[in-house]
C-alpha cells in the first residue's frame, strides 16, 4: 500500500489527535478551552506540529501521521460554522450553535493547515528497529 494511501486511511480511522475533523483539503479542526496551555501557545506561536497514531493496531506494529502546519482560532461565524458540522457530524451528534463558541464562551474552534507530512516507514535491520519516515501529500 502506497504511504499517502495509508496516511489518510490513519486520518479517516482515528479520532483522536486531540477528537479532531477534517475537510476535504485535509485542515484539521477541533474545539478546546480557550484558556488551556495549547490554545494559548497557539495565540503566542500558529507554528506547530501533531502526530495522529493508529490507534487500532496492535502493539508495536502502529503507523502513524506525522503533520507540521500552522493553526489559529477561529473568529469568524462562517469558519466557526464549517468547523462544528464537521466535528459533530464525524461525532455523530447535532451540531451546536455557533453562539457556544463566541464571546465570554470558553471553549473556541481551532483550525491547523498542514505546510508538510509524513508517515513512518520503520524497518527492521540486524534485529534493531531503525526510524524512518516519508514525506507524503495529503489532497
């Protein structure tokens, strides 16, 4: 199987990054406390990184994406809007009001975009596991 293949398999059969959505451009959107560590570093620095694992593989035999993008939170309805049907509807549960995301709130919707991506290709070599990774292109 191709690794951009398995890379967005792993993104389709996993939902936690942290519980994260998608889009068809592969943007990753998620809600969170405003006032959490992560949320602030974002607001201080949009630069950052975030690995989603397979989760449904047994021990050591897991691939993973690797991911490097920038994310920001979201102010404007419309985005706010895009970002909670796509979370809910991947949840499987109604959509909340864009207004429970909005003003003295405390939870915010957070978009990344992706700038590059890889998936671990490890190998197995005299016995010992070596690291190794290929950059991939998700849309």
């Amino acid at each position: 199987m191709e690794p951009d293949h398995i890379a967005r398999n792993i993104i389709k059969e996993n939902i936690y990054l942290m519980f994260f959505a998608y889009d068809d451009s592969y943007n990753f959107y998620w809600v969170s406390p405003q006032n959490c560590r992560h949320s602030d570093n974002i607001r201080k620095n949009h630069q950052i990184s975030w690995i989603i694992f397979d989760t449904h593989a047994p021990k050591w035999t897991g691939m993973a994406v690797y991911l490097e993008g920038s994310a920001a939170e979201l102010t404007d309805p419309e985005d706010i809007a895009l970002g909670l049907k796509l979370i809910w509807t991947r949840l499987e549960e109604p959509v909340p009001s864009v207004s429970d995301y909005l003003g003295n709130q405390p939870y915010r919707v957070y978009k990344a975009i992706v700038d590059h991506a890889w998936i671990n290709l490890d190998k197995t070599e005299n016995g010992k596991t070596i690291d190794a990774r290929a950059e991939i292109k998700l849309a």
